[in-house]
C-alpha cells in the first residue's frame, strides 16, 4: 500500500528555510575565520562546525517561536 505524503505547512516551510540559511551562514562564518586563523584544514574544519552549531541553535529558537502553545486559550 502506498503512502501519500502530507503537503508542509507554511510554518514548517518557513522554519525549514531558517534552519538552511543559518547552516548556510554558519558554513560560511567558519570556513572563513578557520582559513584566516591557521590555512585551509582549519577552515574546513571550523566550517562543519560552524554549520551544525548555527544550526542546532536555529532550530531551538525555531521550535521556540513556530512550536504551537499549550495551555493557551482553548476555542470551542
């Protein structure tokens, strides 16, 4: 049987594209301060690093600010 996947919401969308850009930016941030301390293996280095930190750290507020509320007003 086959599985249908679901269309994202346009929340999930928009953290999906903030977690990329701040790995993105991350990546960018590291490989340059890495190659400027101490040549390229540092650079490369720091680079991973730089985009997993950036990162992980994008989507802890992501999941802060587009995480539905609980407890809040209840409609009904």
């Amino acid at each position: 049987m086959a599985t249908r996947l679901r269309k994202p919401e346009p929340r999930q969308r928009w953290a999906w594209l903030v977690v990329a850009l701040a790995g993105v930016a991350g990546l960018w941030f590291g490989y340059d301060f890495g190659r400027q301390v101490s040549g390229m293996g540092l650079g490369l280095l720091m680079a991973a690093n730089g985009a997993v930190f950036a990162s992980l750290l994008a989507s802890a507020v992501v999941d802060r600010l587009f995480r539905p509320r609980k407890g809040g007003r209840e409609e009904g």
